[in-house]
C-alpha cells in the first residue's frame, strides 16, 4: 500500500476532498454503491492454462506452468504451487522494472495463502489460468518401477488439474469518516483510504485467509460484517468463473475436433464408389459389367 499512497500528490485536494464527500453520502465517484464490485470480465488465450481478466480499468494476466520435479519427503504425492508476480511499469508509472517491488512481493503472498484493487483481479485470473490449465499425463513403469514416462499431448490426452474449491478474494478499503467501507476499490480510492483488508473465502464460507494491511485498526462487527459481504461476492465471483470455463472448455472441444481426422479417412469405399484416403475418382465398371442380364 506504501508504494501506491505514494502517488497521493498526483491527486489535488479538492479531489480527494470530493471523493470523501461523496462517500458520506454513500456515491462513488464511479457510480457505484458502496459494496458493488466493478464489471468483470473473463476471458482466455489459445493455449490452456493462460487467462487475462479486467475488473473495471484493472488488468491481469495469468500464466501457469510446469514442470517435473522430485516432491517432498513428507509429501511424496504432491506436488507444489509456486506464485510469482510481475508489476510493469508499462502499466502505472509507480512500478519499477527490475525486481519485484513491496507490492509485487505482498500480492504473491497474498494469493499463495489464499489459493487491492489488483488483488481481487490477479486473484482470478490465478484461478481461470488453473482451471483450463492441462498437464501432460505421466505413468511410471521400467525394470525398476521409477522410470517416468511424459506422454506427449499428441499420444495421450493432457489431465485438468483437481480443484476441490475456489478461495475467491474480496478486498475492503476502510476510510476513517463514520467508519465508511467499500468493496473493491478504485485507484484513487486507495491513494485515500486509510486501511485495506483482504478476505479469501470459498462459497463454503470457509475462510482460506485474512490480510490486514496497516492503517486505521477494524472493530472486529466490521470484520464480521466484512466476511458476511464477500460471501457473498465470492458465490457470485465464483459462478462467473465456471461459467467462463465452461465455454472455453466448449471451445476447446470443438478446436479439438476440427484438428482430428475424418472418420471417412480409413479408406473404406463410400456409397459414392470414392475412396476418399487417396482422392481417387469413382469406381468404373467394367464393360462386362454394364451389360444388362440375359
């Protein structure tokens, strides 16, 4: 949050004053009320596993990889997930090329404990870019049983990964006029706010985290009051990004079968006399053979 406030001077203080008078009046600047989220929208790229979402003017890229590696001792069969962010500054004039940031570093981890603004976006986009992501299919086998074999995806269909549930992430901005809370802040709500509280909950309700960052402290009915909304959002996050995978899984189905052969390919002779393998022209018959019966 430090590095954002940091562009407070680009704000005048009339504009920060109209945001806070707007806000006592329940208006955002934005014409939202105060516990609505921005228009979300999801979509993928051709390869599986990669996923780009817009929350309002905010973008996010997911990306998802891997590789194989040796597990843990204590976790023979798992796996790892590792979380990795990237802040360009392409996209705002506060990020800096070169290693990661305090911000870059903080949104990792918010992410990986659970699985801002940008949170809540990079939070989906992780999770699109896992639910269409597909992994090679792997046997082990040999004389010794510990010979791996990767399948390439042209022999063996790649394998969906198990998600059991998605922990959806619902940030709060808390301003310190008559304790005034909003879901989902905007950039220049956060150049004000005077604290932030980022929720991670499933449509179980179940609480995966809670990361308070600084600021004004929370009375602990408005962190219940909190976790009682982003339920909420997190049902509705939850339904809207099923419902994205589920056409691009519709998709990639229909590009699967325009990739496969015909089944007319086996060179089989069809009711037309072409053998259709080889692009041959119909059969002819022979002159013995068009002559009518006696």
């Amino acid at each position: 949050m430090e590095q954002r406030l940091a562009n407070v001077w680009h704000m005048t203080v009339n504009e920060k004053k109209f945001i806070e008078t707007a806000l006592l009046s329940d208006l955002r600047v934005d014409g939202r009320r105060l516990f609505d989220y921005r228009r979300l929208t999801i979509k993928f790229g051709r390869e599986d596993g990669s996923s780009e979402v817009q929350l309002g003017q905010t973008h996010v890229m997911g990306f998802v990889t891997a590789q194989l590696v040796q597990p843990y001792k204590d976790r023979p069969n798992e796996g790892s997930l590792g979380i990795y962010t990237e802040f360009s500054p392409m996209a705002d004039p506060s990020f800096e090329a070169g290693r990661p940031g305090e911000s870059a570093v903080e949104l990792g981890r918010i992410i990986d404990r659970g699985l801002r603004n940008l949170v809540d976006a990079a939070n989906i986009a992780a999770l699109a870019a896992l639910l269409t992501f597909r992994r090679p299919e792997c046997t082990v086998g040999g004389e010794d049983g510990q010979e791996i074999t990767i399948h390439p995806t042209e022999v063996r269909e790649p394998l969906p990964l198990i998600v059991h549930h998605l922990p959806i992430a619902v940030t709060f901005a808390f301003f310190t006029s008559d304790n005034i809370v909003v879901v989902d802040p905007t950039y220049n709500e956060e150049a004000i706010m005077k604290g932030r509280m980022t929720v991670t909950l499933n449509t179980n309700g179940d609480v995966c985290s809670i990361q308070k960052a600084g600021g004004v402290g929370v009375m602990q009915s408005v962190v219940m009051q909190c976790l009682r909304i982003a339920s909420v959002k997190a049902a509705d996050i939850t339904s809207k990004i099923k419902n994205a995978v589920e056409s691009y899984d519709t998709e990639r189905q229909l590009r699967k079968i325009k990739r496969h052969p015909s089944a007319a390919l086996d060179g089989s002779r069809t009711d037309s006399g072409i053998c259709k393998d080889k692009g041959q022209p119909p059969f002819k018959k022979s002159e013995a053979e068009r002559q009518p019966e006696k």
